[in-house]
C-alpha cells in the first residue's frame, strides 16, 4: 500500500494502543506482554484499533499466524552487537552474526511470508561505542539476518553519561548516517529503520530532545532513505514511565503532528527518489543541508534538513528548469519566489523545510 508508511513504537503495553494511535503509530514492536495470555489479547487490542505487530515467534506469535495484525516477527536479542550480559553482573561478547542468521533461517522455515524485523545498537552509527565490547564483530555482519534492520542512537541523550557517550552528544545527524550505512550492506535491499528519542530516557542525563530537535532527527532520516521510524518513549528521569512522552504535552504535540505530516506524504515516501535534478549549497561551510527530491505527476517536492548544528541560509536550483514562478513551503503557510530555476531560503537551529513545486505554473524563461 503506497499510502501506509511504517510509524512504529518500541516495547509499549497494549494498555497504552489507544494513546499510541493518536500519536500517529500504526506498528508495535516487540514483545511486552507478560504472559502469553495477554499478548493474545494485545493482537485484538490492536486488531480493533487498525493497528499491526512486529512480534517475536513464541507459542502466542505461532498461533496466530493466520493473523494479518502480525505484519513480521521480532527477532530476540534487541541489541545482539552489543556486549551482552553474563548474568552475574558483567558482560561477554555480542552474539555471533552467524547465530542469528540460523535463527533468522528458522523463522522464515517457519514462516516465509512475514519480513523479520532485527534490532540493532548505536555501533551502527557510532564506530567508538564501548558498549559492543572488544573484538567484537563487524557491523555488517548482522545485516543478513533481517529483512527490516533497525537501530537505535539518542544524540541528545548522551550528554550526561561517561565521556564514551558524549562523545556524541548533540550529534543529531548519527541517525541519517546510520541509515546510509545499512544501506551501504544491505545485501538484499532490506528496508532500513531507525529509533527516535523523544524523551529523557538516562536517569543521568538532565534533558532529552527539544520537539525541533527530533523532528529534524525524523526528517534526516527519512532525507536518507529510512523506511519506517520507530519512536522509543519510555522515561527514567525524574522517574520511569512507560508512555514518557506524555508527560511532555509540547513534544506529544509535536510528535503528532510530524506523524500527521509523514502519513499525508506517505505516496512520496514510498516513491522513487529522482538524483541530481535539485542542487543546494549553504551560506555557512559548516552547515550543509541535505535533501531528497521526489515528484507526483507534475508537482516536485524537494525535501530539505540542515545536517550539522547552526543556522545557514541555503541556495536550491533545479537542473535545466529556467522558469519563474513561486515555491511553495509545506505546511509552513508560506511562499517563495521561484526565478530562473533557483530560489533561497533560511534554515534555523535543527531546520527542516519541503518545498512543492507544480511545474504546470511556472513560466519558463527560453
């Protein structure tokens, strides 16, 4: 379905399914209930709600295999590339790729018609990160093992850790780079996710995200080629909460809106991306601005994130367009004008900006 663009949720309770559709969520991931009672339960919670689950193959998941709210199965352990605990208080070494690919072979015997969904920690994006342990494993490594490969990184999040983790505080543009890369080992064309931090997830961390702050997370991603988002929402600070965001009405707010505006864009999303049609260069060296161009019928949609902290103004021109007339800023309530093929705008803090371009307006200058 062109229309329906993957907009999951990390590990929530069904309890929480309705709130979770008025955010804008459309897919569980992960097993959360406590028995296996309840997750019965939870595929008809979300069954009557319109909603869907990726779920792991327990006896519950087996069960239920004719059940189309089962869109894929979670594959356990979340985080296999990180160092994993030996249950006495320390850590041995990742799992073995090669595990997982023979796990990940026993699901699709199982059942060959659903995507497996594998969940992936910040080393994806993060070539320091202490937490995968020593002589660990090769990133890519894990890729073969998942039709959708996610994985998460929380730049704003680890600015109150060990000196390991602020390495990347405010490093919003991890998660875009993420994407690229499992791309770049996709050996199948898997589709690629991403986590989004929305809250205060560290007890040691003072502040998550601002609402811009994820939104441009979200976008950045998207701009690389994410195909589908999942949100982590839960809270430890100043306690945990499970549904977390909702203690922040701004960013739920924000939240709901941003979803609003994917799901509107879906067809877009979910379109061929058109290469070197649009250029953009930045005013300020040490802010690009990245962008991904798409079009429906005649109408060009360019869409545009600054991918470094601070504000720049940005330059677009549209290859062999000499044409003038006026670019459309998306849900902004705001136009730009359009003259011989190029037009300018300001990008702020974390700014994100798509532009809508019907060439059946403009006038061409031949």
């Amino acid at each position: 379905d062109p229309s329906f663009f993957p907009i999951s949720v990390w590990l929530q309770g069904s309890w929480h399914a309705t709130e979770m559709a008025q955010l804008g969520v459309n897919i569980y991931v992960g097993n959360n209930a406590g028995t296996d009672e309840l997750a019965a339960n939870d595929l008809t919670i979300l069954k009557n709600l319109g909603m869907y689950a990726i779920v792991g193959q327990d006896s519950v998941g087996l069960a239920n295999i004719g059940d189309p709210t089962i869109v894929g199965w979670w594959m356990s352990p979340d985080e296999p590339d990180n160092a994993q605990s030996d249950g006495s208080g320390g850590y041995g070494p990742p799992v073995a790729p090669s595990t997982l690919v023979t796990q990940y072979n026993a699901y699709k015997a199982a059942d060959a018609t659903r995507p497996i969904y594998l969940g992936l920690g910040q080393g994806v994006a993060y070539d320091g990160w202490e937490g995968r342990g020593s002589n660990a494993p090769a990133e890519s490594g894990y890729v073969p093992a998942s039709d959708i490969v996610d994985f998460d990184i929380y730049p704003y999040n680890n600015c109150g850790g060990d000196a390991n983790e602020q390495v990347t505080c405010g490093q919003f543009w991890l998660n875009a780079l993420g994407i690229d890369r499992l791309h770049q080992w996709s050996n199948r064309h898997q589709a690629v996710w991403t986590d989004i931090e929305t809250t205060t997830i560290a007890a040691n961390t003072s502040s998550g995200p601002t609402p811009a702050q994820t939104r441009s997370e979200v976008w950045l991603a998207l701009i690389h080629g994410a195909n589908g988002i999942t949100y982590f929402i839960d809270t430890w600070n100043p306690a945990f909460r499970e549904d977390g965001i909702f203690a922040d009405a701004t960013m739920a707010a924000a939240v709901t809106a941003l979803n609003q505006q994917i799901k509107t864009l879906a067809p877009l999303l979910n379109s061929a991306n058109i290469p070197n049609l649009v250029g953009v260069t930045s005013s300020n060296a040490v802010v690009p601005v990245d962008l991904m161009v798409k079009a429906s019928g005649q109408t060009l949609y360019i869409f545009s994130a600054a991918s470094r902290a601070g504000t720049t103004r940005a330059s677009f021109a549209v290859s062999d367009l000499p044409a003038d007339g006026s670019v459309t800023v998306v849900g902004e309530s705001r136009t730009i004008d359009f003259a011989t093929g190029k037009f300018s705008d300001d990008f702020a803090a974390n700014g994100v900006h798509i532009y809508q371009l019907d060439l059946s307006t403009v006038a061409c200058n031949h």
